[in-house]
C-alpha cells in the first residue's frame, strides 16, 4: 500500500466514524491491516493523568496537572506534527470551530495538542502553533493553546487514559489514528469524546458547557444541554426526544393541574360572595 492510499484509508476511517464506543462492533478479521488497532473508546469519566510530564512549545516541562485549574474546561487533541492529511484537517476545523466561539482560548478554556510522534521536537511545536494561532486571530496567552511534544511512554499513557488507539506503520512511515476531539473538565475529568472531523460551534459550546458543569455559557445554553445529547454516530448534538417528550408531560400535567386548582377556586369565590338580604316585614 502507498502512503498516498494509507492516508486516504486513514480518512475514510475517520470520516464513517469508526470508534469502539459508536458501535463498530467489528473483529480484527473483519478489518484490513492497516486499520488494526486504530481507533477511539469511549472513556467518559475518566480521569486524566496529571503527572504526565510534557515539553511546551518552548521546550519548558510541563505536567498535564497544570491545564487542569478548576476554573476552565480544556479541549486536548492528540496528533503529530508530520502528519502529511489526517491532524491537518482536525486542526484546521478545531481551529475552525473556536473562531465561531465568544469564547477565547486562554480566557474561557484551554487548548492542549499533544504530538503522538516522539520525533516531534518543541520547535516544530512552535512552528504549529504559530500558524494556528494567526489563523485563529484571537491572542490566546502564553498557555490559551499550547503544542506540545513528550517522551513516547508518557504520550502513551495519556492516550490510553483517554481511549485513543494508534499505531506506527513502518512501510509509509505514518502514524495510523483516527480522528476526533477530548473535552475535559476544569478538574481533568474527560466529559466527551467529539468524533470525526467537523467540530461545530454549537457542539463545542453545548460540550464545554457540559465539562465546565454550567459555569461556562448562557442560561440558554444550560437549557439546550438539557434538550440535546451528543450522537457519536451523527457526530454532533441531537435533539434528547426522550428529554423533549419528558418535558412536555410535565407541561402539559402542570397546566392541568393548575386547570384544576383554578376551578376550585372559582367554586369557593361562587359560594362565599354575600348576596343582599330582603328587608324584614313591619
């Protein structure tokens, strides 16, 4: 297989949305090599290591622990920075997706990208965020986005932790992966797993809402959380019927009972209202 046919298989998996949680309940027989121990779990509650040492893109040290404030959820994506398709196009619509956000990295959230290839150096972590960074158009501070780049065990165990399966395929010299996006709680927490390659602002501000515990975001959007639910399959929020039909129930019951109570009262007013008496006769 050529590298350019590995990459385009690469992204036929990302796209059809091939993780272990979202029901790709297949056998390694029933997969082509290529894509063997590729995909994503679903891990949601997991907590994260926090004494997962990293370099920054200056190439200072850097624990997970320290993205992980209590204050602001952090959205963590796991690529390389070599990578000749896949990463690219996740990176470009993340960074896609936070331009359509009021938010700001660095103010509201944290982005972390983590290389997964032990040959990425903290200067083509420089490099990377530059460019994402101008195209995002917003100054996210020292630590708003950072890129970072750690030993291959450390990187591993992040990767675990979270449910990203990858692999280092020695005839195009590529890392084999799938695509999508790790929501994570003010407390490192991982709340939500965003599959695939489109990450809409409705999305992120419906899962940041939901990492951030209500902190982040409107009244309103507290009240869409409550309405949607997140589809792996669709790849996005979904209306929660189950949520919507419990809701209107209620309504409906409230009225009713409300109706009722409304009826009584005009019933006691009927028979409590004074009428005149006739004068008695002289």
């Amino acid at each position: 297989m050529t590298a350019r046919s590995f990459a385009l298989l690469v992204a036929v998996l990302a796209l059809v949305g091939v993780s272990r949680s979202a029901g790709a309940q297949q056998t390694k027989n029933e997969l082509p090599h290529e894509l063997e121990g590729i995909g994503i779990d679903d891990r949601r509650g997991a907590q994260l290591p926090g004494d997962v040492r990293l370099r920054d893109q200056e190439g200072q040290s850097i624990r997970l622990s320290s993205y992980f404030d209590g204050e602001r959820p952090t959205l963590l994506v796991l690529a390389y920075y070599r990578c000749p398709m896949l990463c690219t196009l996740v990176l470009n619509q993340l960074q896609k997706g936070l331009s359509g956000l009021a938010w700001t990295a660095g103010k509201d959230l944290r982005v972390v990208t983590v290389s997964i290839d032990p040959r990425d150096t903290p200067a083509d972590a420089k490099a990377k965020r530059a460019k994402y960074v101008e195209a995002y158009g917003r100054d996210p501070g020292p630590h708003g986005w950072d890129f970072l780049v750690g030993d291959e065990a450390e990187v591993k165990r992040l990767a675990d932790a979270v449910g990203f399966h990858y692999r280092w395929d020695a005839e195009t010299e590529q890392y084999a992966h799938a695509a999508g996006l790790f929501v994570v709680s003010p407390g490192g927490r991982l709340t939500q797993t965003l599959y695939g390659l489109e990450f809409a602002p409705r999305t992120l501000r419906l899962a940041l809402t939901d990492a951030s515990q209500g902190k982040l975001g409107t009244p309103l959007d507290r009240v869409l959380l409550f309405c949607y639910h997140y589809d792996a399959a669709r790849q996005g929020y979904v209306v929660a019927r189950a949520r919507i039909a419990m809701i209107v129930g209620c309504l409906v019951s409230l009225f009713a009972f409300a109706g009722w109570l409304a009826s009584l009262w005009r019933a006691e007013a009927s028979r409590r209202t004074v009428r005149p008496h006739e004068a008695p006769s002289s």
